[in-house]
C-alpha cells in the first residue's frame, strides 16, 4: 500500500537521559565506540517477548555512529532471548553503511539521511529482485556542543551557526554572538570548529538545518561529506566529541547520547524562547516531519525551518537499510527477526532512556509490516 498523503507525526512524551555507554562489538571493530568504551552499565533494552524463528548464524550491519548506543541496548536484550545469532554492528558512519551494504557486506545498514536515487539503484545489484527500502527506526537531537570556560549558558541562532562554521565568525566575542548573548562574559578565544571527517547522514541533517534556516548564510548543498572548506575534522560522533571536550574554544555537532557531561546551545529559531537540545524537546520538531517515500519505502522529510514554541530545529531520523526482495537466505530469518524486535514496543519503548526519540507509533506500525514482508 503506498503512503500517497503528508502525514503528520504525533509529539511523543520523552525522557532526556543521555547514555553513558559504547558500542561493544565482536568480530567487527570500530573507532567510534561512545566516550566510555566497553558495555553500558545504563539503561538496557527489554527483550520482552522476542520471536527468534529460525534466525541462526552471524548478522553483519554497518553505519550511522548515532545510533550506536541504541543497536548496543537492542543487541544485548536481543543476543539474551536468540543466542543463536551473532549480531555485529560497524559505526563507521552512514556513508560507508551504504557503500558496504550496496557491495553485499551487510545484511543491513544505518543511515541518517534517506538512500539517495543512484543509492536506490546500486542496490539493485545486491537486492536481486528488489531494491534497499529506508526504514526509520531512531530520532532524535543533535547537539550543538561547545567547551569555554566561564560560559555555561550559551545562545545561537542558524545564521550565527552558519558564519561560525563557514569560518566567518572566528572570535567567541563576535558581535553577532554577543547580541544573542548580553549577559554572558565571552572571551576572546578562537572559535575551532569541528565537523565529521567521514560521509556521515549527522553531517547531512546538520548541513540541511544551516541551509533551511540560514539560506543567506550557508551557500553550501547539503550532503553526507562537509563541504565547507575550513575547520577541523575528527572521526565518527564519538571522534568529534572527544575533540570538543579536550579543547578549549572548540565547537562542534553530534547527537545528544554524545554530549553527556559538555554544555550544549540553545538555538534561537524566532520561537519565544531558545530551545535546549532534549528529546523531548526534538519530538515537537519530528512531529513536524513528512512521509515522502512510496511503496515500501519509508523515508521522512523533516522540517528544519520549525518555529514551533519548544520545538529543537536540529534533528535527525536514523533508518535501517535492507532489501525488500532479494535478501540472503542465510540472513533472512535474523535479519526479520532482530529487526522486528527494534521496531517492537518494548524496543522502542528503550530508546527514550538512552538519549533518543522513539519513532512515533503509526509509522511504526508499518514499519513492522514492512520488516514482515522482507523476503
């Protein structure tokens, strides 16, 4: 059944607990496991009433860093009720997610942005007799993070954001800062910006939000590489928080789960008062959002330019990446099974405690339908 009208998303009533855990893989490494490293000792995922079927064997996924602390809770809970399958899960960004499952790697992928139409028809040769399908399985913030010492409260606003990472504003005492902050004592200290070194849909969604809601500003399309020529740069989210936290002046974006313990902005969008970067505040924007794909496909427009009172502009979707028709025989079972159970109440109802949105509960529903037709 395709979905032919806009829906609009429910707001969801979500927990703002930021985790604390990382990524613990086996077989599969990473450099972008979280700021703790090991096991989480948060909150976990309930496995509930799990169906493993016939899921056996090793299920290889690839992808978004910002939603590795929530596969880590489902694949814990998971692995408890079907120890029969093997789930390993490689962070390394959406944009390798894509290219490893488009070259037959991964049974799935994670991607903060939408598959892209040449993505779409790559796929084709992995998925025999269908295509990749984006299903949106995580939402949730993303953190504008910042180290300066003596300020903890600090306000901005997409054109300040745009100049700032287009290397236009480079002192902390700018004048464009100091207006949107009277009271705060800025010093000034260089401004050093990180972004994400690798293609990476965080990167895509941040870059949507600075040309949505600073189009005079930011000059650049937006995409999974940084495109702004100045900078710096640092690997996966866990790379660029890492960096922000060690440096002083510094200044850069990631989802909220990464930010536990830095000081984050809160952005000015025309509402009546600057947003802070919560879950909760994040639901109103999703609520926002559009269902654009057709078919099976799932994919959501968000709207970035939102002016909705406690509405946090800055946001993002994570989806799954799988074939519809076509996938393996030896990782069918697994991958309906684990995928079924993300998408199942007792797994989304887990993602709030982390740091993220759960996806609201009509889209949910077909997304489960969908997952049950993957042959």
């Amino acid at each position: 059944m395709k979905l032919q009208r806009k829906n609009r998303l429910r707001a969801l009533s979500l927990g703002a607990l930021a985790v604390t855990g990382a990524l613990a893989l086996t077989a599969c490494g990473s450099d972008d496991t979280g700021t703790n490293g090991g096991s989480s000792g948060g909150p976990s995922a309930k496995a509930g009433n799990i169906k493993c079927d016939d899921a056996k064997g090793q299920l290889l996924g690839s992808g978004s860093s910002a939603q590795a602390n929530a596969i880590d809770a489902w694949r814990k809970a998971y692995s408890q009720a079907c120890s029969g399958v093997q789930i390993n899960y490689k962070p390394d960004g959406s944009g390798a997610g894509i290219e490893a499952f488009n070259q037959g790697q991964v049974a799935f992928a994670g991607s903060d942005s939408p598959l892209k139409p040449e993505e779409v028809a790559a796929s084709k040769k992995v998925c025999k007799t269908g295509q990749g399908i984006d299903l949106p399985m995580v939402g949730g913030p993303i953190a504008v993070a910042y180290n300066l010492d003596g300020v903890d409260n600090l306000v901005l606003d997409a054109p300040t954001l745009a100049k700032i990472f287009d290397s236009k504003i480079t002192k902390w005492d700018d004048a464009a800062i100091k207006k949107l902050n009277p009271d705060a004592k800025l010093p000034s200290t260089k401004i050093q910006a990180f972004h994400r070194s690798e293609e990476s849909g965080t990167t895509d969604n941040f870059t949507k939000y600075l040309g949505a809601a600073a189009k005079s500003d930011w000059k650049y399309e937006h995409g999974k590489a940084w495109m702004a020529k100045d900078g710096q740069s640092a690997q996966g989210s866990s790379g660029v928080a890492q960096q922000v936290k060690q440096t002083a002046g510094a200044i850069g974006y990631m989802e909220l789960s990464y930010a536990k313990g830095m000081n984050t902005v809160d952005i000015a969008t025309g509402a009546a008062s600057p947003v802070k970067a919560t879950t909760d505040n994040a639901s109103k924007a999703i609520a926002d959002a559009k269902i654009v794909g057709s078919g099976k496909d799932l994919s959501l427009e968000l709207n970035y330019g939102t002016k909705a009172e406690g509405a946090y502009p800055i946001v993002l979707v994570t989806y799954e990446i799988a074939c519809d028709k076509g996938n393996k025989a030896e990782t069918l079972a697994a991958t309906k099974s684990f995928l079924t159970y993300m998408a199942s109440d007792e797994g989304q109802a887990s993602l709030a405690d982390l740091g993220y949105a759960p996806i609201p509960a009509e889209i949910n529903a077909k997304v489960r339908e969908t997952v049950a037709g993957l042959s």
